[in-house]
C-alpha cells in the first residue's frame, strides 16, 4: 500500500505543479510517465494478473496468427476476446512483460491525453488525484487488463465524434469491443453523445426525480426479473446477482457519488462542446450506478465510465461559481475518495495481491 500510495502523491504532485503558474509546464506529462512506469514494472499485482500471465502462455501455445479463434479463448472459466489474443501472440517476441509495458504506457497516454484535451491546468491535479486514488480506476484497471483496453480506446474516441469522423469511430468501437465485450456500450453512446442536450434545469430535475424513483422502486422490478429468468433461463440468472462488497454499491457509497454526479448535470450550459460530452456521460454513469446496484451487468457498464467521471468532476469545480459551493464540493470528493481508497486495502479478498508491490525486475527472469 505504502508503494502505491507514494507513486499516487507523486503523480498528484506534478499534476498539481503544472497546474500553479510558472515554469514548471509538462507536470501532466511527468505525472503520467511516473504513473506508466509504475504500472509497466508491476508483478502480480491485482487478482487477474496471474491469470493473464497464464493465459498469455497458453494462448501462444496453442494459437499463431494464421491460427486463430474468432469465437475467443476461455482460460479458468475466463473469456478472452480475439482482440486480446491477437495482441498476446503480437507480443509474443517481447514476452508477457513486454506486453504488459506497451498496454500500460498506452493506457496511461489515453487517460493523459483525455484530462490533457478538456480539464483546465488549473485542475489537473483534482482529475490525477480521482483518477489514481478511486480504486475502481487506476487501481483495479491494472488487474481489469482487457476492459481497461476497451475503455482506454473509448478515451480517444470521442474526440472522433465531436469531429464527426464517424468512420474511425465505429472502427474504434470495433477495436473496444475485440478486447472486451462491454466496448458494445460505445452504440449507444455514440447516439447519446451527438444528441442534442439542452441542459434545462427542469429537464435535469425531471431526470433526477425519475432515477430516484427508480433507486427506490429497484429491489421490487429486480425481484420480478430474476424471478423471470429462472423459470425462462436458469442458467442465465447468475447475470442477475446482487453486487456486494463494493464500496461504490454500498448505501452510503452511493448516494454519496449520485450526489456528487448529480451536482455535475447542472453546469452543462456552462461547458463547451467538448466538455459537454462528459457531462451527457454523468447522465448514464448515474444511471448505471443505479442499476448496478442489484443488475450486475450495469456494474461493468458503470467501471466503463468511471474514467470519464475523473474528467468531469474536474470540470464540476471548475464551473461551480460559489467560493464556498466549490471548496465544499471538492472537500467531499477528496473525503470519499481518500475513505474508497483505504477501505479496498482492508479487503481481505483483495489486500493480499494489493498490499505489496512487486515489480517484475525481481523475477529474475524474463517471462
């Protein structure tokens, strides 16, 4: 945890230097390389890198690039998309480790050129700090190897709607999807993203009143669908199990993060058009947390865009014009940030491949 945490105020450090006047103006950059070293060097750290680690193995043993499966790879139960075996048999000259260094600098390029391309200096710091200190991103984007491919490329890809590159977009939502199945969200969000939001605040509210309802009502409609899907499809069910043990799921977890999205709708008149498509993204994480809370699916749609919710936050203070409204509202992030941060470490199921940071330079060997 010790070693995490260092490289996180580390990172947050720079990000804060770029954001103060002076000469000091690639903190950003540094803030990122430092993270992207930390991620290329780590060794098995998270519950899916050995995993990944075995799988990288067996699928250059069994595949070549004139060999493949289209219908993917299952390795102890898991599913592995064509995108990811193509990428392990590509690396297959550099080694698993290999692999690991180009994803990690990748991803770490996508999110630096996301907070880059819409937060302003003044707050890159605030977008660093959610985005390494909220478990549920970098953290657990380092065990979520394939997923955080799919959501690094969603990343890059807005910038290709908002430029009306319709062609490269759906290409990349291809691309997202070859690595992980929920790139298929990046359909809809294309046609949520290119319509045209008003921001009304009678809109947001009537918005606001129907997923308070549907909070409340959840428990009663997820009894009736289970209830459903065993008696068409039993074997299905198991995609309708409560999520429990996380953090972002828990009562005050979150109301304390709709609370915080919620306050994000209201400054949408007040962005441009680029940073008003992470406000129209609040919208469907807001949604998604809600029906993540009993629909299990939702909650991989939900760590989908948690990413995005780093930018727009950043963007929230920027705009939210009250001294006190702004400080307020920042105190809280942090708190509930800071409060997920340590709690994942005191998870037993998850403390054991988190406490200690191994690095791969003291394998020995090159796997």
């Amino acid at each position: 945890m010790l070693a995490v945490t260092f490289i996180n105020i580390f990172a947050v450090f720079f990000a804060l230097m770029s954001s103060r006047r002076g000469n000091f103006k690639y903190g950003l950059e540094f803030s990122f390389i430092t993270i992207a070293i930390f991620l290329s060097l780590r060794y098995d750290f998270g519950n899916d890198y050995m995993t990944y680690l075995k799988a990288f193995n067996r699928i250059n043993n069994t595949y070549s690039l004139s060999n493949l499966n289209f219908r993917g790879f299952y390795i102890d139960g898991e599913h592995m998309e064509i995108g990811w075996i193509i990428l392990c048999l590509i690396c297959k000259p550099i080694g698993f480790f290999g692999m690991i260094i180009l994803t990690s600098i990748f991803t770490s390029f996508c999110m630096y050129y996301a907070i880059k391309k819409n937060v302003d200096k003044q707050y890159y710091w605030l977008a660093v700090f959610i985005y390494v200190f909220t478990p549920n991103m970098m953290i657990f984007y380092a065990s979520m190897m394939r997923q955080t491919m799919s959501i690094s490329i969603f990343l890059i890809s807005i910038n290709y709607i908002l430029n009306k590159k319709y062609i490269k977009y759906t290409l990349l939502t291809i691309l997202a999807m070859s690595f992980h199945l929920t790139g298929i969200i990046m359909i809809p969000l294309y046609f949520i993203i290119t319509a045209r939001f008003k921001f009304k605040t009678n809109q947001t509210i009537g918005f606001i009143l129907i997923m308070f309802i549907l909070a409340l009502s959840m428990s009663s409609i997820l009894k009736n669908i289970v209830d459903l899907v065993n008696i068409l499809s039993p074997k299905y069910s198991k995609y309708y199990s409560f999520v429990q043990n996380e953090n972002i799921n828990s009562g005050v977890g979150i109301i304390l993060m709709i609370i915080l999205s919620i306050i994000t709708l209201f400054i949408g008149n007040k962005c441009n058009n680029k940073q008003k498509v992470y406000i129209i993204l609040s919208y469907v994480y807001i949604l998604s947390i809600i029906l993540s809370i009993s629909l299990e699916p939702f909650y991989r749609m939900s760590i989908f865009l948690l990413s995005s919710m780093s930018i727009a936050f950043a963007i929230t203070v920027k705009y939210l014009h009250s001294f006190y409204l702004k400080i307020s509202y920042t105190i809280v992030l942090i708190t509930f940030t800071i409060y997920q941060y340590i709690n994942v470490f005191s998870n037993p199921i998850l403390m054991d491949k988190l406490l200690k940071y191994h690095t791969i330079l003291g394998t020995g060997v090159w796997k």
